[in-house]
C-alpha cells in the first residue's frame, strides 16, 4: 500500500467485502485498521481468522472508528441503513462514503446520509472474487485527489479500475464491464454445447472452452492491436476459421452486442429511479 492507510469500515460482509478486504491486506494494508460489521457470525468469523480484522455486528459501532466507511448491503437494505448511520453516527461529513451497490445514485444518497457527505460510487464485477475484476468509478465534486487515489489503490487489490466522467458513464460501464461476464459466460456455455453436439463430454468440452477464452483474453491485454485486427490475425482467408466468423457475422454479432448493451443500460437507469 503506497497510500497512507486509513481507517475503513466495511457494512457488509458478503462476497464482494470478502474479496475486497482480502485483495487489501495481501497488497499491505494494515489488518489492524480495517473494521467489518454483518448480521452473520460465519461471514465475521471467517473474517477474522483468515485475515485478522476487527469485526462486529454493530454498524454505527465500526463507522465512528473509520475515516472511510464502505457500504456493501444489498440496494433494497441501503435506506434503512443509512438512515440508522445518519441517527448515530455524528460526523459523517467528515468521512469518505464509498458505495459498491448497484443502481443508487449520490444525489440519493445525500437524501439519506446529509447534503455534505463526500462519496464515491464503485461498481466492481464478479471476476473481483478471483482478482481479475474490472471496477468502475466516479466521485462527486467534493472528493480530493488523495481520496481517488487512496480508493484506486485498495479496489486496484481485486483487478484493474477505470474512472468515469460522471453516473451515466457508470451506467454504460455496469451495462459492459458489469453484466459482460454473464455475456461471456454464455456465449462459452454455447461453444461447449456446440462441442458436446459434435462428440465432446462435457468436462472436456468445458476445459477446451475456458483455457480459449483465457488465452485469448491474455492475448488481448499483452496486445496493442485493436480487438478487431486480432480476430483477422487469427483468420486466414479461405480457413475453418474464416468460416466460422462468416456464420457470426451473418446473425449480425455487432448489432447483438450493441442491442444487449443497450438493454442493460436502459435498465440500470430504470433500477435508479426505483429508489
């Protein structure tokens, strides 16, 4: 950790604080200056021993502690919540507030915590729980340099992290980086069907599937192609290969894309105005 450390408390500990929590103190932070609060004695227990936080099943007792306060509870919880926070917690202007829940926006969050908290939202993905996670970031103008930085480097423990110039932007990233594993996932789950049609078991099918998507997903980070002149690279004219693009091509995988990708947008600005 090359920012100086703060105190951070996490409400909520579910797979993503897991991950999150995890990812900071292998990369140095400070055990000791990290706080965890959840319903489930499992979840602060396992906490606790594996990577020596302090826990608790007080919320507002962890968030006096912290010069930063996470907050990791599902959306349909985040009311009640922050509502118990504002009521105990005096100083909450004076904190950092960083949300990984998905769909609430600042403007809704000053409803419920105060019109002068200083707040990031940070949507990670699913890969976060392996370390490969992409997450996305934006800050409200109150914010310092040295806040983006401190939260950059702790979510940079779960993967790679990527500022947006405002909450439309986060939008369009949730719709890509967010619902894009589920959209992988798929179309992997597609080629093994296709393999297992033509003879494969499905282990051997699966294992064939994933190392490909692997490699070419290692070959598209150590690359400065663009994406589309790596898929020529490996297409000769007139080869299998070329035959199989030209069946993708001919359902229109541009237009999917971009139809799937709008869709998600569209409703995570839904999902905003549902709270």
């Amino acid at each position: 950790m090359t920012n100086q450390p703060r105190n951070i408390a996490f409400i909520g500990a579910g797979n993503m604080t897991q991950s999150i929590v995890g990812g900071m103190v292998a990369s140095g932070y400070p055990s000791n200056q990290i706080w965890v609060s959840n319903p489930s004695p499992a979840k602060l227990e396992k906490l606790a021993h594996e990577l020596n936080v302090h826990t608790s099943h007080d919320n507002a007792e962890i968030a006096k502690h912290a010069d930063v306060i996470v907050l990791a509870v599902k959306p349909q919880l985040m009311a009640d919540v922050c509502a118990a926070l504002r009521n105990e917690v005096a100083d909450l202007a004076d904190k950092l507030i960083v949300t990984i829940a998905a769909g609430i926006r600042i403007e809704k969050y000053r409803d419920y915590l105060g019109a002068n908290i200083r707040m990031i939202r940070v949507m990670p993905n699913t890969p976060s729980l392996v370390g490969k996670g992409m997450s996305g970031l934006v800050a409200d103008d109150r914010v310092s340099d040295d806040d983006k930085a401190y939260i950059t480097e702790a979510f940079d423990g779960v993967g790679a992290t990527l500022w947006v110039a405002d909450e439309d932007e986060l939008d369009i990233l949730g719709a890509v980086a967010g619902s894009g594993p589920a959209y992988f996932f798929e179309f992997m789950a597609s080629l093994q069907k296709a393999a297992v049609g033509l003879g494969f078991d499905r282990e051997k099918a699966r294992a064939m599937v994933q190392q490909t998507a692997l490699g070419a997903a290692e070959m598209a980070i150590a690359s400065d192609l663009e994406l589309e002149d790596l898929r020529k690279q490996v297409t000769s004219k007139g080869g299998s290969t070329a035959k199989g693009i030209e069946q993708y091509q001919a359902y229109d995988i541009d237009k999917i894309s971009d139809d799937a990708v709008k869709a998600a947008v569209q409703r995570n600005q839904e999902m905003a105005k549902l709270f």
